[in-house]
C-alpha cells in the first residue's frame, strides 16, 4: 500500500502525486522549505494532508534550528510556521496544523531546546497518527448512511492520497466495503487538475472498489439517468454555518443533486470546520495559473493570450447539504447550532 506523507529518520517522506497514476515516485524533503515548496507544487494536496505535512514540516525546520535560548528560537520558529503558511489559501488545515504546533511551543517553554524539538517531531506524529484514526471514524458514521448495492458519485480526490491513509469521502465508501455492503463509485475527473481521474479512480482501482470515470459535464446526464444514488465529497474549508468549500466544481454537483432529489454528503474532520468564518463568502479562494486551464499534458490547448480564470475551489451553500459526516457523528440542518456542538463533545 502507497502512503502519502510519512515521518522518516531520513526526512519526511511523500508520494508526488503530480505523477500518478503512470509513475510512484517518493521524494525525501530533508528542510521545511522542501516540504513548504511540495505544499505549494501539489507534489501533496487534499485538505487533511496538506495539514499532517505542514505539521511535519514545521517539526522538520524547528529540529535543525541553531538558536541556543528560546527566544531566539521562537524567532526562527516563527520564519518557518510563516513560510508554510503562506503555501495554499483555502483548506483551513493547514493553519490548524501549524497553530497545533505553535501550540506545542507555548505550552512548553520551560522545556530545553532539544527537549522541545523532540516534542515536535512527536506532536506531529501524533497529528498523522489521529487523521487515519478520525478518517475510519468518519468512514463508519458515514458509510452507514450509504445503502448495499448504492452508487456513489464522488468529486475530486478525498481519499488516502488526500489525509495521512484512508480518506474522508473515499473512507464513508471504505467505511460501507468494510461493513460488507456492495458499493459501486462514479468519479468525476476534476478538470483542470484531474484529482479524480488521475489520483480517485487510481486508488479505488489499487482497493478493487468498482469505480467508473466521467468527465465533469456527464454528471447531470448520469443523475438524470437514475444511476446515483448518494453524492460524498470532502471540504477544504466549512464555515459555522454549514456552508463548503471545496474543489471547484462541487458546487455545480451540489445544484445538480438537489434537482435530482439525491443526497449530497459532505465528509470532513473537525480540523476542517472553521467556526471563525461566518459563511462561505468570507472563505479565501485560490486562483492558480491559468496554464492549468490553457494546457493539458504541457500542450497548449486554448489561443494564446486567451483571457482565463481558474479558482480552484469553489462554494456549496448549506442548504444543499443533506449532512456534513464528521469522526463525531453526523450533523443535518441547522449546522449553525450543530457544527458548534462537536466542538463541546
Ligand atoms: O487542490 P486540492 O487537490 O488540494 O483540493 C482537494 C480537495 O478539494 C478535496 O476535496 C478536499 O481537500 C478534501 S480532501 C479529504
């Protein structure tokens, strides 16, 4: 089995996920600008992931700084948390990583540097540790809600590749396989950066779960057509009332369900619900470069000097989720009260 992000003696150690599905290529980043730049490249992505690496990579650079006193630690310290989180705007578990390490540091002050860089590499550990024991959560809370013999359609990548193993959405339908329900999977490419046809159908393929490609615009035919039963998709950010971002194209999925009266599920850990954002409006959109949308496979596709926009994630109002499934049980309408709720559990 592949892992996506792992703490080793020789560095962290990630799977390039820009490669798959035709090459399994692990690259080792020995410093946290390493591991900043994979952030950034998408050599790692999806939400859950993006906050293990950004909490090994401050491990990372926190263990090789030279600073003898903790004031000067703090000081580099806090060169590396601002560098890694500065890497991608919207999956809110990047900064709940980083904060979670902070965290480390001010709660153990009267420690000794080394001692203190000792706790961090376990802190982060810790941090990996929990996201595979959360995602098997959220795979049994929401794999009860799909039916035997369901088709599930599915967005993006929220899977193994997307968390530290065993996925959000992809864990609600691991969790249903697991309880010995027969699960049949649609997976949506994703364009332009093609998680779904490159890294979802990938690894359902390597779990021998049925798993059927479609380009985005087939969605709507496919619905119409009766053959979805259940949408899950994953988040990069939820704000306090329910609403969801995640990667672009969710939205129409979500509009396109409801016409259809199908249920569309939302599955994401508690490091991914922001209770400081009121609504989805206020969640920060990435735009990335606009040869994502131009080329494909490095080959122009569009005229040159075409005007192009590419955000990457876009937002599901709350109104069109039927639940949000988290490791602390299922939240329906109104998530405002809800959401808060699991905080307190
Ligand atoms: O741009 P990406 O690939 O990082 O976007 C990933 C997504 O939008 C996922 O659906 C989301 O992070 C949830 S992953 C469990």
């Amino acid at each position: 089995m592949f892992k996506t992000v792992e703490w080793k003696k020789t560095g962290v150690v990630m799977i390039d996920q820009r490669l798959l599905p035709e090459k399994e290529v692990y690259r080792t980043y020995k410093d946290y600008k390493g591991v900043a730049g994979a952030i950034k490249d998408m050599v790692v992505r999806g939400a859950p992931a993006i906050g293990v690496s950004a909490a090994m990579g401050v491990a990372l650079g926190a263990a090789k700084i030279k600073g003898k006193d903790i004031k000067s630690f703090k000081k580099e310290f806090e060169k590396i948390t601002s560098l890694l989180a500065s890497t991608r705007p919207t999956a809110v578990n990047l900064f709940w990583g980083i904060e979670r390490m902070k965290r480390v540091v001010e709660e153990n002050l009267a420690l000794s540097i080394p001692e203190l860089k000792k706790r961090l590499i376990e802190e982060a550990q810790q941090v990996y540790k929990e996201d595979i024991e959360i995602n098997r959560l959220i795979g049994k809370h929401g794999g009860s809600l799909l039916k035997d013999g369901a088709t599930v359609l599915t967005h993006c990548n929220a899977g193994a590749l997307a968390t530290a193993g065993y996925g959000t959405a992809l864990g609600v339908i691991r969790g249903a396989v697991e309880a010995g329900k027969k699960i049949a999977v649609y997976a949506d490419e994703t364009r332009p950066f093609l998680q779904g046809a490159r890294l979802t159908a990938w690894e359902l393929k390597k779990d021998k779960i049925d798993v059927t490609l479609i380009t985005d615009n087939m969605a709507g035919y496919i619905m119409k057509k009766g053959l979805i039963d259940a949408i899950v998709v994953g988040a990069d950010r939820i704000a306090a009332n329910g609403d969801v971002a995640n990667k672009i194209g969710t939205y129409s999925v979500a509009v396109l369900a409801r016409e259809h009266k199908i249920p569309f599920y939302v599955a994401a850990p508690l490091s991914t619900i922001d209770l400081n954002i009121k609504h989805g409006d206020e969640i920060p959109i990435e735009e990335r470069d606009s040869t994502e949308v131009t080329h494909m496979k490095g080959r122009r596709v569009a005229p040159l000097g075409i005007k192009v926009r590419n955000p990457a994630f876009d937002v599901t109002p709350n109104k069109l989720v039927s639940a949000i499934i988290t490791e602390k049980g299922v939240v329906r309408n109104p998530y405002k009260k809800g959401l808060k709720a699991l905080f307190a559990k």
